[in-house]
C-alpha cells in the first residue's frame, strides 16, 4: 500500500521537478512511512512512498525493466499475483518476490488487457520512456484514489489532492461550480469528478491511455454482467458463503505482516470476523471504538461478538477532544469538500488498530450488494403507504413533524426514523444517483444560489425496471466509491494502515449482482440472502441488531465545539456559496433543539473547512 505520484512538466527545470516531487511525497508520508523512492528523467519525475506489506524486502519503487523503457509506480495490492507470477514464468524473469514486479512484467508482456486478470486493489502509472506514452488505471471499485490535471504541456498526478497541488503550485485551486453543487446535493463529487477546477479522477474499472501527441484514450476494461442468475434462494446462499469464505482467506493470505480486522459487532464485520477467526491463521485481532453518547456507541456489541468468536479484542472511546482535533486536520487532508461525518471515528478506529497491525478486513460493500440500507426499506415502505387514503397520509406526516426531531442515531429512535421517513415521503420521485444529502428546501436555505452539477454517471447496464434494483446498482456505481471507499481510504492511510474488503472480491459481487433484488428482503429487513448463507457460522444476536452504521454525533457536537467552530467560519469574509442568513438560522434552530440540521451544517462546515485551507 502506497501513495504514488508523477509528474512531466518538460518547461521547467529537472530541480524544479525535484523538488515539487519531494514536496508531493511528503505529503503522501503517511500512506507510506516505511520506505520514499524516485525516478527522474529527461522531462518527467515519479515518485513513491511505501507501506510494506507483501515482499518487505523487495519491492522497491518506482520499479523499471531491466531495458530501462518502463517506469511504474503502483498503489495497492494484488491477491493472486503468486498466480499471475507463475504464469508469467518463462516470459518473465522476476527479480523479487513482490505484486509490483508481477504488475510490470504482465502489463510490458500482455499490455493494457491484463488489468482484467487481476484481482485486487490497485491505482497505477506505467511510463513509457520511449513513446512518452502513460497508462493510468484504477481498480474496478474505486478502493485506490489517483487524481490527475494537465496543465499546457504539464500533466501530473497523485494519490491524494494536496499532493496533486504541490505538483503544480503554478495553478491556483479553484472551486468546479458544477463539483460543488454535486458535493451539496450528495456529499461527494461524482464519479470521475472533483471539486477543484481543472482536476478529474481516473474512473473505477477504468484505464486512461495518455499519449505523448496529447490524445486520450479511456477504456471501461470490466462491466459485470447482470443477466439474471436462475439457480435457487438455497444454491445462492451455499454460492455466496463459499465465495465469502475464499475471498477472506485470499485477503489474509497476500501479505507479510499480521492482517487484523474491524468489528462493530454488526452484520458485516462480524460475518468477515468470523470467517476470519475460523481460517486457521492464529488469533484475529480485532478492534473498534465507540463514543460516550449510547445511541452512537457499538462498543458493547462488538465487545459481546469479540467474545464468542474467540478474537483478541481492543476497544477505546472516542472523546470530544481527540474528534475535534482531528475533524479539521482530517477535512483539509481530503483536499476537497467531504460530506460523511463518520470520517472522524472511521479515522479514530484506524488510530486504535494501527498500534497492533499494518491490514486491516472491514464489511465495506455489503450493504450495497446485500441491501442493508435503510432507504431501500424505506423505499419499500414508500410503495405500501402511497396506497393509503391521501388524507390518512396528510394526517400522519402533520403529526410527525409536529414533533422535534431527536438528535439521536436513527438506529434507537422511532421518532427520528419516522422524521426521516415523512422527509423521504415528501422528496418525491426523481432518477435516483445517490442518497441526497440534504432535503430541497434545506438545499434552497443553505445554498439558494447553487448552479447545476454533472449529469448522471455512465452505467456498464442497461436501465433497470425494478426501483429497489436500480437502487442497488447505483450505489453500487456512485456512493460505494465516491463515499464508503473513499472515507475508509483517508481514514486508513492517514495512520499507515491498510483496508481489504472481502465484500468488493470480484467473484463475489459477479455473482451477487445478477441475484433477483428480492432476495435480499424479508419484509422490513434487508440481506435476508446473507442471513441464509452465514446462519449457523456468526453468532446469533447481530441478526436482531438493528443496522447502525459507524456514525458520528455531530448533532452533539453542533451544540457545543463543532458549532462554535462553525459560527467562527461564517463570520468569515469568504463563504463562498454558503449562505450567511440561511446558515445561522439553521444554526440557531438545531441548538435550540428545534430539528435535527446536522447534516445540511456538516455539509457548511466542510465546505468552509476546505475554502479555509
């Protein structure tokens, strides 16, 4: 796992390249510490920083041919090089142990195509000396940032933004109206996009051809195919744990170091932890933090998993102090606006973990695959209460909004998921691309100005008939990689450890996504195709659970430090699209205990955080 960086500017100086390389990977340090490394030519610079967890001795980057025509630095890992390595054997004479070299030696042998044979996680940059050629490519979910600008005769990119910025300090950092309208409408830029003028993002499951006379040539190298599975419930479930169960094992398999795992003592985690434990490999560690405010804290179920698993188990609470000191240091890391709130524990976890291992297995993808979310069951429920009579519905709405919306978690509150549900109601219908962010009318206070943003994301299918279905395939295209992946992403590598999700394995989901949508439901509950397939293998209680999700509490935190920090910024001269009158107002109404308008001011406060610097 790496940050990864390069950089061709032929009008300035080799120096000059030097040293905005350098500046680029020292703030890429902490995607990793172990080991700093560059390559500069007659008009270009690559450069790596290192966390080493396959091949600790070998490895090192940028790695060249040994021609001298090749130069690839590469972020990631992929599970099956052992595999590729042996079929490459007799083309290929491999110099160490690593994924690198495997990555290399198929990509100089076999071209651009074997991207498709991997499997993995990886963002790259292959170099051609010769031509002045460069292949970009990310992996086919999203788990493995890389940004990119071209400026002139000037293209760089990085692994992260604020490295991207130092690459080229000779353009200014601009906001992209059609970006930040998207970041308030959803949370996030959308695929492909950013919130900074000029700069993209080489697109999941994607390869980027940039050749020397200036042409561009993307390619969609993987599209699942969704042709309807036509085996049973019973042979999907036995299908499901036996892919589960490999794509554990792979992910524990590739690697050097001690692979540790997240547990919240939910569904997700606890099923990967499970199969974790059972693998034969010694004692999981697993870990997790809570906070004090008990609608937001999983440490008890987690604790109570950790125990009949068997796991070595290390739990924290996450203070007020430790998430106001990292909130704004984490924001300004993203080098963009950043919605999610659970950022900050997602971070702190990653804190407690990154003292005992260097991998972590987490439950990411689950949810999108297996229908774990809320809004699919409110989606359903939206379906049923339209049948009602229109003065039935009139009815039950006034008296729920009648009522103060409680700032607590939607998991232990009936009164916040009945004002969440009368909000959802009142949306109406619209193609949906993501989870919105933020109601209407809230939009329409906080930001009245806002432009339009980027049109729908291209899909590798058809448009589907079924809502809850085309639900599923969104977010599986935009929230999974623009919000999850990317959240886990930051938060991981700003402490040096590294994510694997054995949800997102590729057999996996090709499978899972061609399943009817209606196996994932029973009534009100989703992953009801997960539960048959783990019954008997994770304990019990978390199917009684409740889905919670790694929130934060920021309506807490609004009353007090978050708030104060929040007025602080929009007495500012600078607010850009926020308005100042709708912002306090909202301010004002959340302290008082009116409503719950913690995410429209999360959504201000990050904004403000990154116009800020």
């Amino acid at each position: 796992m790496c940050g990864i960086a390069f950089l061709r500017a032929p009008a300035i100086s080799p120096g000059e390249r030097r040293e905005r390389m350098g500046a680029a990977l020292q703030r890429l340090k902490h995607r990793g510490p172990d080991e700093t490394g560059s390559y500069a030519g007659d008009d270009f610079v690559a450069g790596q920083t290192r966390l080493a967890i396959i091949d600790l001795k070998g490895g090192h980057q940028p790695m060249r041919d040994p021609a001298g025509r090749w130069v690839l630095v590469f972020n990631g890992e992929i599970y099956n090089y052992r595999q590729l390595r042996a079929q490459l054997t007799g083309r290929w004479s491999f110099r160490d142990d690593s994924d690198t070299e495997v990555l290399l030696a198929g990509l100089i042998t076999e071209g651009p195509g074997f991207v498709e044979r991997l499997d993995g996680m990886w963002a790259f940059v292959l170099h051609d000396v010769a031509s002045g050629d460069l292949l970009l490519s990310r992996d086919r979910f999203g788990k493995k940032p890389l940004y990119y600008r071209r400026h002139g005769a000037t293209f760089a990119c990085a692994s992260e933004l604020p490295a991207l910025a130092v690459l080229t300090p000779d353009v200014a950092v601009t906001e992209d109206a059609a970006g930040i309208a998207d970041y308030f409408r959803y949370g996030y830029a959308l695929p492909g996009k950013t919130c900074v003028a000029g700069v993209s993002e080489v697109l999941p499951a994607h390869t980027l051809w940039l050749r020397a006379d200036g042409s561009t040539v993307e390619t969609r190298y993987w599209a699942p195919s969704v042709e309807p599975w036509t085996g049973s419930f019973d042979e999907a479930a036995e299908q499901v744990r036996e892919l589960l169960t490999e794509a554990v094992h792979r992910r524990q398999l590739a690697s050097d170091v001690e692979v540790g795992a997240f547990l919240s003592g939910g569904v997700d985690s606890t099923t990967v932890c499970a199969l974790a434990q059972n693998a034969g490999f010694g004692k999981l560690r697993t870990f997790t933090a809570g906070f004090a405010e008990a609608t937001f804290d999983e440490r008890e179920p987690a604790a109570r998993a950790a125990a009949e698993l068997g796991t070595l188990h290390t739990a924290e609470e996450i203070k007020p102090e430790m998430a106001a000191a990292l909130a704004t240091a984490l924001l300004r890391r993203m080098g963009q606006p950043f919605g999610d709130s659970s950022l900050v524990p997602t971070a702190l976890v990653a804190s407690v973990a990154a003292k005992h291992v260097k991998v972590v297995l987490t439950g990411d993808g689950s949810d999108e695959i297996f229908g774990g979310y809320a809004r699919y069951m409110g989606r359903l429920l939206r379906q049923r209460y339209h049948r009602l009579p229109a003065s039935l519905r009139s009815i039950v709405e006034r008296g729920v909004l009648a009522t103060s919306e409680p700032y607590a978690h939607h998991s232990g509150s009936l009164l916040k998921r009945a004002h969440l549900f009368v909000q959802h109601v009142r949306e109406g219908r619209e193609t949906y691309i993501g989870p919105p962010a933020i109601r209407k009318e809230m939009l329409a206070q906080l930001v009245p100005g806002l432009g339009d943003g980027n049109p729908m994301p291209d899909r590798p299918w058809p448009d589907d008939p079924h809502e809850l279905r085309h639900m599923l395939l969104m977010d599986c295209l935009v929230y999974l990689p623009q919000d999850i992946l990317q959240k886990v992403d930051r938060a991981t590598m700003m402490y040096s450890l590294e994510a694997r999700s054995p949800f997102l394995d590729k057999a996996l989901f090709e499978f899972a996504i061609r399943l009817p949508w209606q196996w994932h439901f029973s009534g009100m509950k989703g992953k009801r195709l997960l539960h048959a397939a783990m019954r008997g293998r994770v304990p019990d209680f978390i199917w009684g659970r409740r889905k919670q999700g790694f929130a934060s509490p920021v309506s807490h935190w609004l009353r007090n430090w978050l708030g104060d920090d929040l007025l602080a910024m929009a007495n500012s001269e600078d607010t850009g699209v926020v308005d100042v009158a709708g912002l306090h107002a909202l301010l004002r109404e959340h302290r008082a205990g009116h409503a719950d308008h913690s995410q429209p001011l999360w959504l201000a406060y990050t904004y403000l955080c990154w116009r800020a610097g």
